[in-house]
C-alpha cells in the first residue's frame, strides 16, 4: 500500500512539474534571457552608462547616480536585475573605486537600483503574473511598470545625494554640446529596442513572446553594429542562457507543486479568511499581505513566489476592489526587494561578487536604500495611480474609478 502512494505521489508530482511548465506565455522567457546575454557581452552597457552621465552627471555623486539610471535603462533593455548588477556594475565599480567613492557604498548602490529592471519592462516576473492570474493582459502590466519602476530610481537617488552630500563626492558633468550630441547619437540604437519592443506589443504587432524573438535579433544585429558581436562568444552565450532558463523554470515547475500542495489544504482559503478577520480595511489588509511578501521575499526566488502567492491574494485583493494589474505591480515591486536581502538575495550575491565586497560589509549601506524602497512601496501600494495611469491612457484596461 505504501508502495502505491509513493507511486502516486510521484505522478501526481511529475504531473504537476510539467503542467506548471507547460506554458507557451513562458517562452519569451529564455528569448528575453538570451537578450540580456547578448546585450552584457555586447559593449551595449557601456553605452548606456555614457548616456546616462549625460541626464545625471552635473548632480554631486555623479558617478554613483550614474550607476543607477543606467542600471534602470539597461533593465528596460535587459528585464533582468542580476544581468544589469553585474553588466554595469562590472564597468562602474572600478571607475567609481578610481575616483575614490567607497566601495561598499558603490557596491550598495549598483545592487539597489539593479532591481529596477525587474519593474521596468520588459520583466519576466510580469509575464510569470501573467499566468498566475489566470491571464492578466502582460502589455497592460509591461506599461504599468514604468512609473513604479522610475519611482524605484528615485529612491535610491535620493539615498544617494545624501550620501554624496555627507562624503562631499563632487559633480562630474559631460562638458561640451558636440561630445553631448555624439554620446546620444551612439545610445540611440539601444533605446530604440525598449520602442521597438512595448510599442509593438501596445499596437499589437506582436505578441510579448514575439517580442523576446524580435529583441534577440535586435540586440544581436546592434552588437554587431557596435563591433562587438563575435560568433566564437555565441556558444558561451547559449550556454549562459540555458542555465538560467533552467533555473527558472525548474522553480517554476517545482512552485507548482507546492501550489497544489497548499490548495489541497486550503491554505488559502484559510491566509484569504484571516486577513479579511484582521481588518475590515482595504488598505490595512493590502498592508498586512504586503508584510508578508516582503518576508517571503527574503527566503523565496521572486518566481516561484509569484506563482504560490497570486492564487491565495488576488481573490482577496479583487474582493477589496484592487485592479489586478495594479496588485500585479505592487506583488512585483514587493518581492523585487527580496532579491537584495539575504539569504537569497540574487543580486545582492551579484552584486557583491562584482565588488569584491562581503555580504556584511554592504548590507550596512544598503539599509537606508531598503527602507527608502519600503516607503516606495508603501506608495505604489496605496496610490493605485502608479500602476493604473499609464495603462489607461494607453486604453489596455478600462477606466478605474
């Protein structure tokens, strides 16, 4: 008998693993991946953080600001937040480290605003949303994301000038129109893909798994027009993307089980029943589920968290009137900060092995910026504005009263 119920257990598993990755909204995923890895090996970061020195370096700090406008534009291009830590941080944290900023704060910095790109689309959590909502419109929350994820940026700029104003860092401005103009003319190409990719899912050209397909060729021809696409690289690329895919994926998989696991249990029912028990206010209930993100967040891959928690809040939070593209961005933006906490913080390990920097040494500096981000949240959370203007002036969901 309990030969047949370990056999079953086993089915029902292997069941479940496939069913939970047998998605075709989870394609654009390895495409976006791969991406990213032509992008990072593609001399593309180096343009953007020119660029970026153009709209921020005349503010004291301006190195440090640097690193996190361009980490917010090479997520938008990317839609990953290790990619941006390590492609940028890989460039800034030696320049910075030249000019005599302190490397932990340098490397706190590169790690803080990396998440960014995981709002900004094109995000892979979205897309995962997407399918955990039941079939959220994924252009509807790829626009969504763009005020929260500059309001992200914000926060972590003005940690930033505070830091710059206690360390007197200085201002180190582009000087001269002409070499303005050249920088700007070079980054074009890069900030047409973010164009090219939401603007063609927004008019509906092509669907957001087309949309990986068209940013892989894209960011392949551009690294060839910047003369730094090599073929000998491509298998190295593959091989980068296949492992992260993998990862990802298989999280996915496995997520599916435990999701079923908690539903045979009602564990939902019963986390859905006392959060209606504990306040009879929608915002302080959109709180409480927020603190409890926020811990998941720090022990669980944002993935798989997306995919166990969206069937247990999202009734809840439609039950209170909430839009689910807005608890779609909130849920992101919340469990984005697990990914610079321990003890799975992703890109605070990134972020920190491009530095050359301990765990403990950073996580000092990075308290400020975590709290600051919380306030963010705080925001994103109770202001349905956020989330909710750009889609509706873009007519991808319905006016929210």
């Amino acid at each position: 008998m309990g030969a047949i119920l370990g056999m079953n257990a086993t089915l029902v598993s292997a069941t479940r693993i496939y069913s939970g990755m047998n998605s075709f909204a989870l394609i654009a995923i390895p495409f976006f991946v791969l991406a990213g890895v032509i992008m990072n090996t593609g001399g593309i970061a180096q343009k953007l953080i020119n660029l970026a020195k153009v709209f921020i370096g005349f503010i004291p700090g301006a190195l440090a600001h640097t690193n996190t406008v361009a980490n917010m534009m090479f997520g938008a291009i990317s839609g990953s937040g290790v990619a941006a830590a390590a492609a940028i941080g890989s460039v800034m944290l030696p320049i910075e480290k030249k000019e005599g900023y302190e490397p932990r704060l340098s490397a706190a910095v590169n790690i803080a605003s990396a998440p960014s790109g995981m709002i900004i689309p094109p995000s892979n959590i979205f897309i995962i949303y997407s399918l955990a909502s039941g079939g959220v419109s994924v252009a509807a929350l790829f626009v969504a994301g763009y005020l929260p994820g500059i309001l992200w940026g914000l926060a972590v700029i003005i940690v930033t000038a505070y830091y710059a104003w206690k360390l007197k860092y200085k201002a180190q401005p582009i000087s001269g129109w002409g070499t303005r103009l050249q920088i700007l003319i070079e980054a074009i190409p890069a900030i047409l893909l973010i164009i090219i990719i939401i603007g063609g899912i927004i008019s509906g050209w092509f669907t957001p798994t087309e949309a990986s397909c068209v940013a892989v060729v894209y960011s392949a021809i551009l690294s060839g027009f910047y003369r730094s696409f090599h073929w000998k690289d491509v298998p190295a690329m593959l091989l980068s993307t296949a492992k992260t895919t993998a990862l990802i994926v298989f999280l996915i998989g496995v997520s599916a089980i435990l999701g079923w696991v908690l539903a045979y249990a009602k564990i939902p029912n019963m986390i859905a029943t006392a959060l209606i028990n504990f306040a009879d206010t929608p915002s302080v209930i959109l709180l409480g589920m927020m603190v409890i993100m926020l811990l998941v967040g720090c022990v669980m891959d944002p993935a798989p968290a997306v995919l166990i928690f969206t069937p247990i809040f999202l009734p809840v939070a439609m039950q209170l009137g909430v839009h689910p593209v807005h608890f779609g961005v909130m849920m992101v933006f919340n469990l984005s900060l697990g990914a610079i906490t321990p003890p799975v913080g992703p890109i605070l390990f990134t972020g920190c092995r491009v530095a050359g920097e301990t765990i403990e040494s950073v996580f000092t500096r990075l308290l400020p910026f975590f709290f600051a981000l919380i306030v963010a949240l705080v925001l994103v959370t109770l202001v349905p504005w956020f989330s909710l203007y750009l889609p509706e002036s873009a007519g991808l969901i319905s006016p929210v009263n």
